[in-house]
C-alpha cells in the first residue's frame, strides 16, 4: 500500500516538472524600441503604432516589424 502512494505521488510531481519545463516564461513589460510598427491581418497593410512593443502581449493576428520592415516577431498563440 505504501509502494502506491509513493508511486502515486511520484508521478505527480514529475508530471508537473515536466508540464513546468515546457512553459515558456514571457516577460510582461513593454520594450522601447523606436521606429517599430505593427501589420495585423484585421488591418491590411495598414501600419500601425503598437501601444506595447513586446512579442507576447501582441495581439494574436499581429507582427512587429522594425523600422527597416524586418520582421521584429509574431505573436506567440
């Protein structure tokens, strides 16, 4: 009986070390970063001023480019 509990309880924890280590830590801070525009595919190809530069508070039909037009990131889903 004891032998169960025990095994019970070990798979639990690694079952959350291994759901833990697979999450992505996301910082929720903006970066400042000049000239930097968004496309989202609800505008077109309008251009428009992100109110946060920062790859996962994106909205999720989004990208950030540079200034440049190189693709900065695309929002995390």
């Amino acid at each position: 009986m004891f032998f169960f509990f025990f095994f019970f309880n070990l798979l639990l924890v690694l079952g959350c070390i291994l759901q833990c280590a697979s999450t992505i830590a996301c910082p929720q801070y903006c970066v400042e970063i000049e000239g930097v525009y968004m496309i989202c595919s609800s505008s077109g190809s309008q251009k428009l001023n992100p109110t946060c530069v920062n790859c996962c508070l994106t909205p999720p039909d989004c990208k950030l480019y540079r200034g440049d037009g190189t693709l900065l990131c695309a929002a995390r889903t």
